[in-house]
C-alpha cells in the first residue's frame, strides 16, 4: 500500500487570513466606479473560485454585471490594486508556520494548490518566507483548468514527482473537498476559512477549527 506523504494546501481561508486584503481592493477599485463598497462578510462570500469570479460577483452585487472585455479590463485594474495590498492585513492564521515546519521536518511534502493568480501567490510565499517550507506552488493560471477541476491537482502532483495515492487535500472551501473528490485524495476541512457550510455539505473526510488539530487530522488519515 503506497504511504501518504504529500500534503497540498490551499492558501487563502487556510493557510492565510487575506479577506481584508482582497475586500480592500475590491472596495477600492468598484467605488473608483462610483459602486458601493460591499463589506468584509460580504468579500468573504465571494472568494474561492480566483480573482475573475471575486471581481464579477463584486461588480454583480453592486449594479449592472459586467460584460466578458469589461470583466477582464476590470480584472486587471484589481490585480494592479490587490499588488499594492497584498499585506496591509494579510497574516498566517495561529500556529500556522509551527505546524507546517513540524511536518515538513516529520518528512511530509508540503504543496500549494491555490486559485488564486501564481504572481500574488508567490509574492505572498516570499513574504511570509513560506518558500522554504514548500516544494511547489500552482495558482489558479498555472494550468487552463483550476480547482475542482481534478487536473489542477492531478498537475501539480505529477509535476512534484508523487500520486494521488500519497496525497491529503487542505483547504477550507468547497473547491477544496471537490477537487480532492474528483482526484480521488482524502481531504481535511478547515472551518478557519471563507466557504465552510457549503464545503461541509461535500462531506469532507475531516473537519477541523485550527492549525493545532491538523497533524491529529492528518495521522487519521496517513
């Protein structure tokens, strides 16, 4: 039987608390517009499925939608505005760099699956000095699929030299229990983050409040 040994991560609800960020820019960029802004609780709502999704559900809560070039004109500017705010709030959530140096050390391979753009991705890695600890990362323009998709996993896995057999999926959204569903990995819920209802409805193999429960979560699955 092959041993679990690779952990893939998603980033944002799980491994950093970027709401604020993301809301600020967003807030930002739709009042340039003359829109409301809409409010962190409301941000939240929307993350999860990469920028161009977060800009066209902020644009459809606050007036007439956008169309295709107007989206990704619109995307664009948000992506100059975000680069800017990447980590006016931007933090690792408690315990977070412990326990992913404490596996790293037990010999885990430590990934990122995020869909979220690879440039902020990396630039928040940098940041936060989480290129040390991990192997690889992929955004959500890394492939032309992205999470649930199961290639933007199945991806990032081949390209690290492992299989999906080795594999635990960690994330805190619903994209994060489908992909790993569709790739046929176990995954662990983290409520920590911005999409937990609707991921808990995907019954997720664990669920758990905080980084301090994730290597229990782990070995009962390992």
């Amino acid at each position: 039987m092959t041993k679990r040994n690779v952990l893939v991560f998603d980033l944002d609800g799980t491994l950093i608390e970027s709401a604020p960020d993301l809301a600020l820019s967003l807030q930002i960029l739709l009042k340039s517009e003359g829109r409301r802004k809409p409010d962190l609780m409301e941000v939240k709502s929307m993350i999860g499925d990469g920028a161009t999704k977060l800009v066209e559900r902020g644009y459809a809560a606050t007036g007439s939608a956008l169309s295709e070039q107007e989206l990704k004109e619109k995307v664009k500017k948000f992506l100059e505005i975000y680069s800017d705010n990447l980590i006016v709030e931007t933090h690792l959530y408690d315990n977070c760099r412990t326990v992913l140096e404490s596996l790293k050390a037990q010999g885990w391979k430590l990934l990122i699956c995020t869909n979220k753009p690879i440039a902020p991705t990396i630039e928040i890695m940098n940041e936060f000095n989480l290129h040390n600890i991990f192997d690889k990362a992929v955004g959500g323009d890394s492939y032309p699929v992205k999470k649930p998709d199961p290639a933007h996993v199945l991806n990032l896995l081949n390209e690290s030299g492992v299989s999906a057999a080795q594999a635990i999926m960690i994330g805190d959204g619903v994209n994060d229990v489908l992909v790993a569903k569709n790739a046929g990995i176990p995954s662990i819920l983290f409520t920590h983050g911005y999409g937990t209802e609707a991921a808990k409805a995907q019954n997720p193999d664990e669920i758990i409040d905080a980084f301090i429960e994730l290597e229990d979560a782990i070995n009962r699955l390992a």
